[in-house]
C-alpha cells in the first residue's frame, strides 16, 4: 500500500472510532485531524469534504460486510440459510448505529439513498449466486432472479430497518419470500424463530 493510500485509511480509521462513539453531527474536521496529528490541508487532500468522510467511511463497514456475506455464502449450511446469512451480514453492527442514524437525518436523504444503491450493487449478485445454486437443487423456481432478488432486499429493508414490525409482519415477509423464490411453502419459515 503506498504512503498516501496508507494515511487515507488510517484517517478513515480515526473518523469511524470518532463517529461512533461521538456520532456523526457531534464530531468536527477540527476533532479528526487533531486526533490524526495532521495539517488540515492532508485532510482535504484525502476527503474534500465531512460528507465525503462519511460516505467512504460507509463504503469501508460496505466492504466488512460483504467480506463476511461471502465468508456465509462459502460456510456449509443449507441454501436458504445462506441467504438469509448474508441478507444479515449487511446489516450494521449494534456499535455503528450513531453513523446509520446520521444517513436517517433528512440533510443526509441523499446519502442515504446513494447508500442504499450501493448496498443492492453488492448484495444482490452474490444473493443471486445463492439464488442459482438453490434452483439447481430444487429450493427455488423462479426466473428474473436479480430483480427477485432486488425486491426481497427492498422489502426486508424497509420492514427491518423500522421499529415495530410485527410477528404477523414477519410471517407475511416469510411467505412473500418464498412466492417469490418459487419455494414451498416452510422453506423460509426459519426466519420467524430468527427474528421472533
């Protein structure tokens, strides 16, 4: 790794610890380059904005996440399990909900949405591998598996990123998930005792 790609990191590095435990809106550029011992112009050199440092920030905890998706996808497990391991893998850990609160703040609606994408851009293939393997034993039946696969991360998005779903919620996502799989009917139904 060259020198310069080096420092970026190690800044990335001092802005999430500083953003979780400070939370976004509460830490100041001032604060991650006096905690970093580095002149403001190599900050801004690095990230031309705050906005920026968070946004790369994200993309560092996107890539944790998919390196544990695909640690899931290769573990000896059945095909539906898989799925829903990685579905999960993309989820945040308890510690960063300071810096997922900050993309939920309406000054950050577009992030949030940018974040979204990007999180359908690497979720979606590798659910959609699993997808395959799973019509080729005979779990699933389904065609348009990447689209399939786009509207079930869209619905368990919305449904869990929100407080206050219910068991009947739960049960209903189970059953529209194995709809749209092509599934029969108790495939899926592990997720009630996962999530209940």
């Amino acid at each position: 790794m060259r020198k310069g790609e080096k420092r970026k990191q190690e800044l990335l590095q001092i802005a999430y610890r500083m953003f979780i435990t400070r939370g976004y809106e509460n830490t100041s550029v001032d604060e991650i380059i006096e905690e970093a011992g580095i002149a403001k112009g190599t900050y801004y050199y690095h990230f031309p904005s705050k906005e920026q440092t968070l946004e790369q920030v994200i993309d560092m905890m996107l890539d944790a996440q998919e390196e544990h998706a695909r640690a899931v996808m290769a573990a000896d497990m059945p095909i539906p399990q898989k799925v829903v391991g990685v579905i999960a893998s993309f989820r945040p850990d308890a510690s960063e909900t300071t810096i997922t609160d900050a993309l939920h703040a309406p000054e950050n609606i577009v992030m949030h949405d940018k974040t979204e994408r990007k999180l359908r851009e690497r979720i979606v293939p590798i659910i959609s591998e699993l997808v395959e393997q799973g019509i080729e034993e005979g779990i699933f039946n389904c065609k348009d598996i990447p689209e399939r696969v786009k509207i079930i991360i869209i619905l368990a998005s919305e449904l869990f990123d929100a407080e206050g779903f219910t068991q009947t919620d739960v049960k209903v996502f189970v059953d529209v998930i194995e709809s749209i799989l092509g599934a029969k009917p108790g495939t899926m139904a592990f997720i009630t005792q996962l999530i209940g």
